[in-house]
C-alpha cells in the first residue's frame, strides 16, 4: 500500500519537472532537445558542468547528449 502511494506522488511530483538534455559538445545536443519539445516534453539543456545536486533537484530525468 504504501509503495503504491510513494509512486504516486513520486510521478505528480516529477510530471511537472522537466528533462534534462546534458550538453557533452555533440552535434545532435539541440536535436535531441527540439525532439522532445516536439514531442510535447518539457525539456532544457544543461551545461555537463552542472552540479549534481542542483541536477538531482531540478529535473525528472537526463539524457546524455553527444560527445
């Protein structure tokens, strides 16, 4: 029960965060990012200097761009 409740609230808490595209210097970075946008996905790029806290906090997942 409770793990059905923590999932929950986990996926509302997470629906209103977007994805994050690392930026690693690859040429398909900002294909990557229009993709998802065009897919409906709220999604922003990152430097890949980003601190991980700051990357754990804000976004409901990465992608790693090319590089």
């Amino acid at each position: 029960m409770h793990d059905k409740v923590f999932y929950q609230n986990t996926f509302k808490n997470n629906q209103m965060r977007p994805l994050y595209v690392v930026n690693n210097f690859g040429q398909t970075n900002h294909l990557i990012l229009r993709m998802l946008r065009d897919l409906g996905i709220d999604a922003k790029m990152i430097p890949n200097e980003t601190p991980p806290d700051e990357v754990r906090e804000g976004c409901r997942g990465i992608i790693l761009g090319g590089g």
